[in-house]
C-alpha cells in the first residue's frame, strides 16, 4: 500500500508542478490573463442570462424547474472547467506531436499519458469551476431537499461528476489519438 501511495504523491507533485509552471506562462502577460478570466466569466454569465430569460416566461422546462436547469448548467461547467483546467482537453499530446517533442516525454520516468495530459493546462478555467460550484450550490439550496437526501445526492453527484469527467477526458483521449496520423488537427475539436 506504501508504494501506491508513494506514487499517487509523486504524481500529485507533477501535477502541481505542471499546474504551477502553466500559471506562470500565462501570468508572463498578466493583462492577458485577466482578459482571459473575464472572457471566461462573461461567457457564463451569458449562459446565465439566457437561462433567466428562458424562465423569466415559464415557470418549468419540461418539468425541470429554474432550480433544477441551474444545476445541469453548473453541472456542465464544472465538468469543462475541470478539463480546462487540469489537461487543456489534451492539447499537450497534439501539441507534442506536431513539434516532435512527445518523445522527450518518452524517456521521462513517469507515465507518458499523465505528464502528456497534465503538461498543458489552462488556470484561468479554474475561475469556471469555482463559478459553476457557486451556481451548483445555489440552485442545490433552492430545492429544499432534507438533511440526509441531500447528504446522498451530494455524494452520488460527487460520483457522477468524477465519471463524466473520466468519460469526457477518455473520449477526448480516444480522438487526440488521431493525432498522429494528421498533422493538423484542430477540426478534430468539434468531434470532441
């Protein structure tokens, strides 16, 4: 059990390291950055807003309510911030290989997927996951469920989040593989 545990830090070191070193390239240009969190913030807010007006004229959308659409939204978010934010939806691994430099990732003594997953990522989309759980959390009050549901559907949400982020993350894993057989691959994109 030690040597698993010895590895799950060393990996969470790497990560962090990897997450460190993407913040400082985007921090090099700080007025940039700001823009990009403010992007990152209006392009919620606008889903919010169309989502109010929606419900501004009905009072339940094929029988979710305001509360309930928030949630999916959040829900949404939550799970494209987190692969913004922890892998870039995998634009290291395109990235390496268009420049040639995925083999240098090879020789490296950690897993190839992981340091081609985490090497790029974007920290301006951490303000995307910290809005979505604010949205998520605001919309879970509204529904004035009782203390022991809401304990069980926060931890089966918990559940489901994770699942739908290793699900997105391998279909988008599955796609980036092409990679190696085109040389550009940015239509790829919209597959994904």
């Amino acid at each position: 059990m030690k040597p698993l545990a010895d590895k799950i830090k060393k990996y969470a070191k790497i990560w962090k390291i990897c997450l460190y070193g993407g913040l400082m390239r985007r921090l090099a240009f700080r007025f940039n950055f700001v823009l990009m969190v403010i992007g990152v913030f209006l392009q919620m807010a606008l889903v919010l807003i169309f989502i109010k007006v929606i419900f501004g004229f009905i009072n339940n959308l094929a029988g979710w309510s305001f509360n309930q659409a928030l949630m999916v939204v959040a829900s949404y978010m939550l799970v494209e911030g987190l692969m913004w934010a922890t892998c870039a939806y995998l634009g290291g691994i395109s990235e390496n290989i268009r420049r040639g430099t995925l083999d240098s990732l090879l020789i490296k003594p950690v897993g190839t997927q992981f340091l081609a997953s985490v090497q790029r990522a974007d920290p301006e989309d951490w303000a995307r996951v910290v809005t979505a759980i604010i949205i998520f959390i605001y919309g879970f009050k509204n529904l004035g469920l009782p203390g022991f549901d809401l304990l069980i559907n926060i931890i089966f949400y918990i559940l489901l989040i994770f699942s739908a982020y290793v699900i997105i993350y391998s279909i988008t894993l599955i796609v980036k593989s092409i990679s190696f057989w085109v040389i550009e691959s940015g239509s790829l994109w919209s597959i994904i």
